[in-house]
C-alpha cells in the first residue's frame, strides 16, 4: 500500500542552471490539494449533471410541446373538413333552392371559400407551424360557416314565403274555379234543346239548353254559390237560381222537387232537386240557363269543364 511520507522537495532547475527552485510539500500539503481538486472535480461533475439534466427535460418538453401542437392540428384539421362539408351542402342547397324559387340572394359564400383556402393551406404547408394563425383562420372560417348558414335561413324562410303565396294562390284559382259552372247537372245528359231561335213550342230565341232526364232524376249544382231563389216561376215551374258571387248565375227550370231553399250555400255538384216537367214543358227534363252579368249565355261549353278562354282569364 502506498503512504504518503512526511514531506517532499520540489527543485526547479531552469535552462541556464544558474538559479535552482526548491520547494518542499509536506503531507499536509498534499492532503489539503487533493481535497481541492476532487472538490472541483465533484462541482465540475455536478455541473454537468444538471446541464444535461436540463438539456433532457427540455428535450422532453418540446418533444410534448410537439405532440400537443400535432394534437391540435389534427382537431383543426378535422374541423376544417367538418366545416367544409357543412359549407358545400349548405352551398348547394341555397342554390338549389335559389333556382326552384327563381330568385337570386346575394352569398358570402366568396368569403367562406377564402377562409377555407387560407385554413387548408395552413394545414399543408411543410413550414414551421403558427398554431394562433391556425386558430385565427379557423375562426374566420367558423364565422363565415355561420353568415352561411344565417343566409340559408333567411333563403328558407323567403322559399316557405313564397311557396305560402304559390299555395294561396292555387288555393284562390281552385276557390275561383269552383265557383264557375263546369259540369253536366243531370250528369252526362243529352242536349235535346239549343241555345238558339226555335219555332216550337213558340217561336222565340231559347235562353237556355234543355238536357235530356228521366223524372225524377238527380239535379246537381253546376258550380259551388247561394241560393238566389228556389220558388215557382209561371212557365218555368218549380226553378233554382244560384248566384255563384263572380257574374255568374245558374238556372234550374221544370223541376218536380226542390231540396234546396234562398240563402243556403252549395258546393260543386251538390244535389239540389229532381228533374220534372212543372211549368210549360212537353215532357221531363232539365231546363239549364247560365246568365253571365245578368245576360245568358250558352250554357253547352261550360257543361264539361270551364272554358279555356274563361280560364286563360284568371287572374
């Protein structure tokens, strides 16, 4: 085992040799040196220790760092493409919509494209990533999604307006239209007298058209109104007159009953008597007289369906 004696001398001799160095160590020396040194060997280790400490630690907070920010962008990402379905469709319903209603609404769909370009090429780009440009982008394009959808909102309630208006006026031309003569009232008779001059059984024009029945037979009404009169009438006999509220007016003569009486409504086609031959007639049928602001008119193009000319003039 090696000891450390008690002291030791130490000689310099410089080159020219004509002055020598001593120096002498003792054990105490020595001792006190060698604790130095291992004590800064021991600050020079710890030193390290902890830089590369550090050095790891911050290693491993960017490597989390990255992991969350690619965390992020992949939730960007899913809410890009989630947005971007959500425009298209919406998109494409406005003008789908735009086109059944004939009408044009101006879009902001401009700036929601530009939105989700920039956003899009965010997500692309190999560059060092900015996660709040990131954000800020996906915000204009969440506020540009939203005046999207505001703007479809606004284009439904429009379509459901004016569908509302198309089905009032269909409504209102079918409530016209049923209030115009348009069918047989002895249901597919025969015109056996003409709206036209006769020399029997007088000579006289023939306000009317006289249509073939059996007695007995149901008599309808011809357009939907209110019974104007339904009473004897000298050579009419026993006569229905319906008002039906637009000019016209509907005549039912000879008749043997009447199941109808003055200020009742009817609808198109609803019974109102039976034919018969009261009055100055040589036999059962159905005198059928339409007066159009208080003239008579012939009565044979309205027996199967409102004239086209009469319909070409609604409104």
């Amino acid at each position: 085992m090696f000891k450390i004696k008690d002291s030791y001398y130490i000689k310099i001799v410089p080159q020219r040799g004509d002055i020598v160095h001593r120096f002498m160590l003792t054990r105490k020396h020595i001792v006190v040196g060698s604790s130095i040194l291992a004590g800064i060997m021991i600050v020079v280790l710890g030193v390290t220790g902890v830089q590369a400490y550090r050095s790891h630690a911050e290693v491993s907070r960017l490597q989390m760092q990255s992991a969350e920010q690619g965390t992020v962008l992949q939730q960007f990402d899913r809410q890009t493409t989630r947005l971007r379905v959500q425009l298209q469709n919406v998109q494409k319903e406005n003008q789908e919509i735009q086109q059944l209603m004939g009408v044009h609404v101006p879009s902001t769909s401009a700036q929601a494209r530009h939105a989700l370009t920039g956003s899009s090429h965010a997500m692309r780009t190999t560059r060092p990533v900015n996660v709040a440009t990131i954000q800020s982008r996906l915000l204009q394009l969440t506020r540009a999604s939203a005046m999207t959808a505001t703007q479809a909102n606004r284009i439904h309630g429009l379509a459901l307006r004016i569908l509302n208006m198309r089905h009032i006026a269909q409504i209102t031309r079918a409530r016209m239209l049923a209030f115009i003569p348009s069918i047989d009232p002895v249901d597919g008779a025969q015109i056996v007298g003409c709206f036209c001059y006769r020399t029997y059984p007088d000579v006289e024009f023939h306000k009317g058209v006289d249509l073939g029945a059996d007695y007995g037979e149901v008599v309808h009404a011809s357009a939907a109104g209110t019974i104007a009169s339904a009473d004897w009438d000298g050579s009419y006999g026993e006569k229905i007159v319906i008002d039906h509220g637009n000019g016209y007016q509907t005549w039912y003569a000879h008749l043997s009953r009447m199941d109808v009486h003055a200020g009742q409504r009817v609808y198109k086609g609803e019974p109102i008597a039976l034919v018969g031959a009261t009055g100055y007639a040589t036999g059962p049928h159905l005198h059928y007289q339409l007066m159009l602001n208080g003239q008579p008119i012939d009565p044979a193009p309205y027996l199967n369906g409102v004239p086209s000319n009469v319909v070409a003039a609604l409104p």
